[in-house]
C-alpha cells in the first residue's frame, strides 16, 4: 500500500511568490454559526376554513443542533456482529426568541400552536377541513448567510410543527431580554447547497 500524503502540507499552496497570500490561509474559510437567519411559513387561517402560508422572519437568537439519527439493526453471526441502517428519527430543535414589541413575537408563535391546541374552545388541529384537508404542519428555511449577509445555503425542515410554547421566567432583579422557547417536531431535512429553494 502507498503512503497517504499529507493534504495540506504538500498541495503547494503554502508557497508565498510574490504578493499572492498562500491559499492555505484564506481556502478553509468556514460558515460562521452566528451569520443564519429562520423563517417560518406560518399557516394562517382565512375565513373559509382552510389555511394559506405567510413568511415570518422572527428575531431567533438560538437553534438547537438540526440532524436525525438512524438506528441500527444488528445481526448475530456465530461469534461475530454485523450492523445495517434502520429507520431514521429527526431530532426535536428549539428555537428561542427574543420577545421583541414590534414584531409581536410571542402573538405570532403563540397563534401558530393553537392551529394544533386552541386551550380558548378545546379544539385539535381546527385549520383541518372535515376531509382532513390542509395542515398544521409548515416548511421552516434555516438561511446561512457569507461574510456580507447574502443567503449561501440552507436547511429546510419538511413538516414541522410546535410541540412546546413556553415563556421565559420573569424576573425585576435580570437585564436580559424576555425569551420565548418552542420546541418543535419535524418530519424530515433537506440541506441545499445554495440559497434557492
């Protein structure tokens, strides 16, 4: 077997001619994890019964790691043990916002899980019509974003919906903004490479 050169120390890049900066220092440049923005689209309920999608883009200053885990079925041969891939489970993802005035943050998430649990009139799922048409469920775009704001790439959540509304604790001794945390159930992602959906 051949020996496995090392990439970045022999790829010729570190080579300084001129006033060229060696590739090396600028190539492995990264998506930062603060440079993201989330949009919702919300389903809203019109005066038929049925629902339409509108685009939010709320002040969401966190998100929980994104992914899904595939289990594992094993086989037992004799003394040995051979894995394959099972059925694979998304993870649950919180986002938390910043509870902000003007956007009415906390009015708008807490509008979207009543279209699922409304504790005023008791009702399920009420944007569903009797044949079960329309949907609670919603696309959500996490959008990374380069080094001057413009969209790169993102990850789209298929399907999901809230399955917990909280608010923050309220406190006259804190300074922080007030936060509301959802934690929500999607049922698969999809990672684009560019920023076209």
């Amino acid at each position: 077997m051949a020996a496995i050169p090392p990439f970045f120390l022999t790829a010729g890049r570190r080579n300084i001619e001129g006033k060229k900066i060696p590739q090396l220092s600028h190539a492995l440049d990264s998506v930062r994890k603060y440079q993201w923005e989330v949009t919702f689209h919300l389903p809203v309920i019109d005066g038929t019964g049925g629902t339409e999608s509108r685009p939010l883009t709320l002040a969401c200053k966190n998100i929980t790691e994104i992914g899904f885990d595939i289990e594992e079925i094993v086989a037992d041969r004799v003394n040995d043990k051979f894995y394959y891939p099972g059925k694979a489970t998304p993870k649950d993802v919180t986002f938390t916002f910043d509870n902000i005035f003007a956007t009415k943050t906390s009015h708008h998430l807490y509008e979207w899980i009543k279209t699922i649990y409304d504790p005023t009139t008791g009702q399920f799922t009420k944007g569903l019509n009797e044949r079960g048409a329309g949907s609670f469920k919603i696309n959500t775009d996490v959008v990374e974003l380069n080094n001057q704001g413009i969209p790169i790439a993102h990850t789209r959540l298929v399907g999901l919906w809230p399955k917990t509304w909280a608010e923050a604790d309220r406190d006259y001794s804190a300074s922080d903004f007030h936060t509301i945390t959802l934690t929500c159930r999607y049922d698969f992602v999809v990672k684009y490479p560019n920023a076209i959906a």
